[in-house]
C-alpha cells in the first residue's frame, strides 16, 4: 500500500488515481479525503456538524461566476478548486476586479470550477493533529501574525496562541475533534480557522500532513510523522500511550517566520496574499512573545532599518490603518514620505508629510529616490493588478533589486514597528518590555545601568586583580566570590546583548578579567617555582 498523507496536495491528488488502479492507500481513506477536498460535499460535512464556515458558491463558468457574486458580499476570495500552494488564489473587493481575475487568472469549467467565498477579516489559526478514527489529539494551536489571506506558508505563525481566551481554544479543539471523526482521519490532518468579530469559522481542511508539522513537532516534542504513520499502519493512540485533547502548552514560545527569494526570481510580485511565495522559513523559541517573534524575524532576515525614511504608498482601504503606523514610527524619528493619494490623506488627518512623485510621473520620483539610497523603507500594500507595467509592481520590484526592505503586509509591519517601539529590557533573556518591568526590577534591567556597572567592574578588576577581590569574600570563600563575579558577567551579557553600546564595555572587562586572571596564575607559579628551588636545595648542595 502507500500512504499519501506526507506528500503534500500533489499526493492527495494522486490518492484516487492509485486507488482505481488497484492500489492500496493507507490511513485516511479515499473518501474521506475527498470529503474534505470537494466543495459540495465538505459543506455537507460542516451542515451534518453545525459548524460555519464563511458563505460561498461554486461557479463552472465565467457568467456564473459573476452572478453567484451578487449573493455574496464583497471582498471575495477566489481560486480555483484543488490548487497547490495557493496557486491562482487571488482577494478581490469588486466586481471589476472579478471581471479581470476571470479573464486572466483562471478559466472556470465544470472540471475546474471556480471557488468564491466571503473574505472575512480575522486572526487565521491553525491546527494540526492526529486521529485514529475514534480519538483525536492536538500537538499545539497556532496563531498567526498576519490577518487572515495571507497564505500561512507566507505569514509568522506563533505556538501556543497569544490572543485567543480559553473558550475560542475549547472550542477549535471541539470542531477539530468532531471533523476528524465525521471524515475518519487515520493519520494527520490540518484544519485552518479564522476568528472574525469574536466567531469560529472554518476557512479550510486538508487531510494530510502541512508544512506547519516540523515547526510544530520541534516545539512541542511531539513526534506528528511518526505517530501519524504508526496510525496509518494499524495502531491506535491508545495503544502508543495518547488520548483524545489538547496537548498542555509549552512554557515557551515559538514563533516561525518566511524567508523569501525574491531578489533571485526576475519580475516576481512581492506582495503577500493567498498565493505562497515563501521559499523557506526559520523558528525562534524564547521565554515571551515578543522575544520569540523577535528571533525568528531577525533569523529570516527582516529588518527594520534604525533610522531614515520611509516610503509610504498604500490602498485606498489601508490609509486609516496605515496613517496610524506611520505616526508611530514618526515618534521614532522616521522622515515619512508618501506618494500623491497617501500623502494628501495623512495631510488631511493632521500628519503632514512631503508628497513624491509615482515611477509613472517621471522627474525627481520615488524610482530616483530609490537608486540615489534616499529612501530606507518601503510601505506598500497592492491595489489591484500584478502587471510588470503597474506603477506598484514596478515599486516593489526596484525595492526588492536595490536591497531596499519593502513591507507589503500591515500587520508585519505593526509588529515590526513595536520591535523598535520597544526596548529589550532584558531580565536574563525574557524580553521583558518597560510595560511589564518595574521598581528596582526596572533599574537592574536598565542598559544604563548595567554600563555603568559593566565599566567600574572592569576598573576594579584591572586595579585589584582577582586576589584583593578574593579578601573581600576571605580566603575561605573564594569559590563563591567567582561564582558571584560570574552571575554579574552573565547579567551584564543578558542586559545588553541586543544593545551594541555594550560591546566596547563588555570587551574592556574580558580584557582586565584575562590579564588580572594571567597575572594571578603567573605569580602562583612563581611561588611553586621558587619553594620547589628551596626544597631541593640541601640535595643539590650535597651533590
């Protein structure tokens, strides 16, 4: 037999192809699969449950298309049955975008029929599990950073959930369980959710294993493959020592981020949506939130500049967002400057801002800026439209070729900005910000702090040596006055390891340290040089 749960949508679609040719598919049956891959009979499974998902239709033609649309209310999210990666997946907020999506993107048939749903704005989570048919157990819950539309494979994923209270967690382990035995998963499945005005919906299912499973199996220690294939060959969670529920989170967090390719694929859109671009990702586990998203961005190579100017050109529906984004970073220090339709709405709302002219406009524009490394940052969400001729797709692509770092989600953009906002107060290495760190916990904490300490430690040690510190403490003692000195270094490290004003300080001090540690171990062998001398003395005399 073969088991098609590992080898991603490809797989799948392979599952009954095999299955009619006589092959055996182990674990999740073929069915079960398609009623989870094909549309009609998935909202039937969703009905039998009384679980929702966001309104939608199937459409086999262009015309029909256009008239299920007028049921449903805009924006649309629409793609094509049975696609891989997101693939010609594309958000829509009007019926001329409609229009050009059909004409371009996709041809509608009744073999490939169009998928149109109701795009909900809301916190995307997911899940992956494993099931035996009669019990479900859930590694971990993820949440992601960017709203839902983004497709997952593209956006930062954090384990465990950050922003969701006890009773939306009771109740995706709830719909999880009741899928996974309505369609007799025997083996691993992934559910997609989205929480939109404090509601549960499902956005998606796929009978397989995602490319969320070794993210979430390192931090949770949770073998998902191997016990997924054990299931597929005939065990039960039962007998491997599991029962149905959610898995205890971790006490750490663990936050995964993509890493892109842009600048080595000519004429690719940068601009994140439902269709993946991702060629990679990294993880980053730490004590916090906030110290966990900040590995993982830093380790995928997403920085945000110190310092500069920023370029800020967005759509008409993500001014109001966008104005809001932009006076934080002018707090910052940022020049902010933004194109004609940008600028005159930040100006209009009390944020003056100098207006630049489009690539499209020619003179001193946004293009010469670029190639003269006038402009640090850019800010760009997508109108509508992916063409090389578009005066956005061409922003980003000169971005993207000139090395400038160019964000085109704003919610990427939101955390990242709260990077610089805040302060990594650092309390050992918990990312603790000046919100949560207070009293004389605060002052310990403080980087200024810790130079000052940093430097007049250094001097004391380059003055005195070990040996007058050792006096302090008594001859007794010692053991513990290198242990005391070596807590201090390592909070000193702590404090400032994300500040390089530290290194100068924290270089100073390895120094004195090494010398005074030399010169100690120096004289001490000199001491046992010179009584080894006077021991053999009276021989060498009788010699």
């Amino acid at each position: 037999g073969v088991i098609c749960q590992f080898g991603g949508q490809t797989a799948i679609n392979l599952a009954a192809p095999l299955a009619k040719r006589g092959v055996t598919v182990l674990g999740t049956s073929v069915d079960g699969m398609d009623r989870a891959e094909d549309r009609e009979r998935f909202d039937e499974v969703l009905a039998k449950l009384n679980i929702p998902r966001p309104d939608g239709r199937i459409a086999t033609s262009d015309k029909e298309a256009m008239k299920v649309s007028k049921e449903l209310e805009f924006p649309l999210i629409v793609r094509p049955s049975y696609v891989l990666g997101g693939r010609a997946m594309e958000i829509v907020y009007n019926e001329k975008e409609l229009e050009r999506y059909l004409r371009e993107a996709v041809i509608a048939s009744p073999d490939h029929p169009i998928l149109i749903d109701e795009y909900m704005v809301g916190r995307e989570v997911e899940v992956d599990a494993v099931a035996d048919g009669t019990d479900v157990y859930i590694p971990g819950i993820m949440e992601q950073v960017e709203r839902a539309g983004v497709h997952s494979g593209d956006s930062i994923a954090v384990y465990p959930p950050q922003h969701l209270d006890q009773d939306m967690i009771n109740q995706i382990v709830d719909y999880t369980t009741r899928i996974s035995l309505e369609l007799q998963v025997k083996g691993s499945v992934n559910i997609q959710f989205v929480v939109s005005r404090g509601k549960l919906y499902i956005i998606e299912v796929n009978p397989r294993s995602s490319r969320t499973v070794p993210f979430l199996s390192k931090v949770t220690h949770f073998p998902i493959v191997e016990i997924a294939t054990r299931i597929a060959l005939g065990e039960t969670l039962k007998d491997m020592g599991y029962h149905s529920g959610l898995m205890p989170a971790k006490k750490h967090v663990a936050a995964k981020a993509p890493v892109f390719s842009f600048s080595k694929i000519g004429l690719a859109e940068i601009a994140l949506g439902p269709e993946m671009k991702s060629t990679g990702e990294v993880m980053g586990i730490g004590h916090s939130y906030s110290e966990a998203l900040y590995k993982a961005v830093n380790g995928a190579k997403m920085k945000i500049p110190a310092g500069g100017t920023i370029l800020v050109t967005v759509a008409d529906r993500d001014k109001a967002e966008a104005l809001q984004l932009a006076e934080g970073f002018k707090e910052l220090g940022y020049h902010i400057i933004a194109t004609e339709g940008t600028g005159k709405y930040f100006n209009d709302h009390g944020m003056p801002v100098d207006i630049v002219r489009k690539i499209h406009e020619g003179g001193q524009n946004i293009a010469t800026l670029i190639r003269n490394g006038k402009i640090d940052l850019v800010l760009n969400t997508l109108t509508y439209g992916k063409h090389p001729e578009r005066d956005g797709f061409n922003l980003r692509r000169m971005a993207v070729e000139l090395a400038v770092p160019c964000l085109t989600s704003l919610d990427t953009a939101t955390r990242m900005g709260r990077f610089m906002f805040q302060e990594f107060w650092i309390d050992g290495s918990k990312g603790e910000t000046p919100e949560n760190v207070t009293g004389f916990k605060k002052v310990m904490a403080n980087p200024y702090v810790a130079t000052v300490i940093t430097v007049v430690l250094g001097i004391l040690l380059g003055l005195n040596g070990y040996q007058k510190i050792w006096a302090l403490f008594g001859s007794a003692n010692q053991l513990l006055a290198a242990l005391a000195l070596l807590a201090v270094a390592t909070w000193l490290g702590n404090v400032g390891k994300n500040n390089k004003m530290f290194y100068i300080p924290m270089i100073f001090m390895l120094i004195v340290t090494l010398a005074s540690l030399a010169q100690t171990i120096s004289t001490q062998v000199g001491k046992i040089t010179a009584g080894a001398a006077t021991d053999w003395a009276p021989y060498a005399q009788a010699i």
